[in-house]
C-alpha cells in the first residue's frame, strides 16, 4: 500500500435524477413517466431525466429539442430551484445527524466522513443504509451511496448502482477496482485529457501504472500527479463542512398563548436540547444565549446574556435562558418563545465548566442523548422535565 494513503471511511450520498424525482414526488401522476426538467423553452437543455426519459436516450446536457426528438412523449418541465433547493436542505438536516463533517458538493449530492464512528452509529454501510432509509421515509425520495476509503473513490462508488444503489469499494480491493476502472469514470479526467489518454492507449487504471509518475508530471503537470494518484486510489483531499453558521437557535409558536412561566420554562428547555445537540454535533460552542419572546399583540422583545466560557452543555444553555426568562417578570400572554446560541467557536474544550455545577456528568447525558437522536431521530428523546 502506498504511504501517501490516509484510511477514513468516506460516503458519497447522490440523489437519483433530482430535479426529476422532486416532480415525480410533487404530482405522483408524473411517477413511472419519462419526465424531463429543463429550460422554459426548446433552446435550453436537460437539467434531469427521469430513469424512463433516460431509457429513450436522452441525458442530462442535452439541448432539449433533441431530447423532444428522441423522447416525443416526454413530460417536459421547467427547473423549479427553489423547490429543489428546499428539499435539498432537508436531505443536509439528515445527512448531519450521522456526522458533522458534511461537504455538501452540489444540491443534490453530499460527502460525509464517518471515519471512527463505528462503535456509535455501526460500520459505515449500516450508515449508509439508515441514510438511504430516513431519505426514503421522510422525504420520500431514493439516492445512492458510496462507501469508500476516501472522496474520490466514494463518488466514482455512488455512480456504479444507481437508481437507489448501495456500493462499498473495501480499502482491500482498492487496486482491483483501480485497475479495472475505465479512465473514463476517473471524476477530473474531461474530453481533452481523456483524447490524450486514448492517444497513449490507456484504457483503464492499470494502464496509466504502466507508466511513471514522473511521466505524467512532465506531461500535465500537477494535474498529472493527481493522475497518478488517482490511479492507485488516493485521494486525501479532507471532507470540508461549507460555510461555519453564526447561531443556532430553536422557535415556537403556540397552538395558543401561555401566561404560565412553567410552561414556558418547558419550551425553553425543549429548544435548549435541541440547540444544544446542534451545537454539539457540529463540533461548536458558544458565548452568548438569546431568548426570544413574541407577545399575543405580536410585540416581539430579545434578552441576551454574555458569559466567559463557551458551553454546549443543554443544561448550562437552559440555566441562562431561564435566567433570562425570569428577570422578565411578565404575566402577559405570550404567543412564541425562542432560544438561540451564538458568538460561535469551535472545537474549543468546555474544560473550566467542569469546575462549576455543570458537571462532567451533564456532558456525559448530553453525549447519551446525542448518539440516541443520532440513531433514531430528534423526537424519540426528551429529558424528563419535558414530559
Ligand atoms: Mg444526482
């Protein structure tokens, strides 16, 4: 094995024909037809194709007057974005309950690095398939997934079962696979390089090994030693979490108002969980606990407390909050309360928390809690103020 190989456990979750399932789930009528989301007219091309489209020849890229041509009973859409990308954010919301390390990579398709979280969630094919199942419940959708030792191997993976596919490429038959693969399937390689490829005659991974690294170097540069690299199965390049959130925070509104500051303190420690679990499981702490209070004539007021040490702990978030929602001393009636955390660092150890009542056993319960909502969803556990 090559020393530049770094072993994690990566998935590459990809939806099947997208935007074209998002319409098939919208109007089930659409289901089982060859549907076809593209441009608002006949000179734009395919953005998806529904399996049945694809069976006629048509593909996504494909300037739509020819797909009309080779598919005449096609049920041509226009792209509705908005809706795609709003069930796109629900698809991250479950990917991040397996781990906090999600790349998203386009609207419909994400990594994952799950590397040494066996012992909470099981091995990473079990994951992947808790992932393709909560997709398939709650949103009512099919993807595939690629299980493999790093990115690039796992996208290559996601590609080779589809529709609604499950493929693991073991770090053992990492070379086999390498070897047999088509350089065609290598993500990176385009049209110019591949005619250049072909020119040499190399078809497969093991031919681009039949050459040195330094020959390719010389030929393409560093994208040559990615070739190369490629064609032993290495990939390095980490799983990055896109843009770091500013506050995460937790709202409701009453099916009807509250006066009762008990009540209250209930709802506040319902979103104090749940923010807590958000902050822990993408690895952050914060500074500063808001609550956020709607008044029955819809007047809307925000107490906000600044302490020393970041925390992540739901119980020493609940105490501020709590705090805050006592000095308030109202007896008016209320229609929504809020609850969020920000001033966000992360990764920073919660270590001079341990000195105060937030014992270690409070960071203990929430990891408990943490991992059961992780495995089986945010509503099956409550803490048992809340019932
Ligand atoms: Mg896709």
């Amino acid at each position: 094995m090559d020393e530049n190989f770094i072993n994690r456990e990566i998935l590459h979750v990809d939806m099947d024909a997208f935007y074209a399932s998002v319409e098939s789930l919208d109007r089930p009528e659409l289901s089982g037809k060859p549907v076809i989301v593209g441009g608002r007219t006949s000179r734009g091309v395919v953005s998806a194709a529904s399996y049945e489209a694809r069976s006629c020849g048509v593909h996504s890229a494909m300037p739509l007057f020819q797909a009309k041509l080779l598919c005449p009973d096609g049920i041509f859409l226009p792209a509705r974005m908005k809706r795609y990308k709003e069930i796109s954010r629900k698809i991250m919301n479950i990917l991040m309950r397996y781990s906090p390390l999600v790349e998203q990579a386009s609207v419909d398709e994400a990594y994952l690095d799950v590397s040494g979280t066996t012992n909470l969630l099981g091995p990473p094919e079990k994951v992947a398939m808790n992932i393709k199942r909560d997709i398939k419940n709650e949103i009512g959708l099919t993807c595939s997934v690629g299980v493999a030792p790093n990115k690039f191997l796992a996208k290559i993976a996601s590609d080779l079962e589809k529709p609604d596919g499950l493929t693991i490429i073991p770090r053992a038959d990492m070379s086999t696979f390498m070897g047999k693969l088509s350089i065609k399937k290598i993500p990176g390689v385009g049209p110019k390089t591949l005619r250049e490829l072909q020119n040499f005659g190399i078809k497969t991974g093991l031919d681009l090994l039949n050459f040195s690294e330094k020959f390719w170097i010389d030929r393409f540069g560093k994208g040559g030693k990615d070739l190369s690299l490629r064609a032993k199965g290495i990939d390095n390049s980490p799983v990055i979490p896109h843009l770091a959130p500013k506050s995460f925070s937790a709202e409701e509104t009453f099916a009807e108002d509250i006066t009762r500051v008990d009540q209250l303190q209930k709802y506040l420690l319902a979103h104090a969980e749940r923010v807590g679990t958000d902050l822990r499981v993408h690895g952050y702490f914060g500074r500063t606990v808001h609550i956020k209070i709607k008044f029955a004539d819809f007047k809307t007021i925000t107490r906000s407390r600044t302490i020393a040490e970041p925390t992540a702990t739901t119980i020493s978030i609940f105490k501020l909050a709590s705090g805050l929602l006592d000095e308030l001393e109202t007896n008016r009636k209320i229609r929504l309360i809020g609850l969020g955390v920000s001033n966000l660092t992360k990764g920073v150890k919660q270590l001079s928390l341990l000195k105060n009542d937030i014992s270690e056993k409070q960071q203990k319960i929430d990891r408990v809690v943490d991992a059961i909502r992780r495995q089986f969803g945010n509503e099956v556990i409550r803490r048992g103020q809340l019932i």
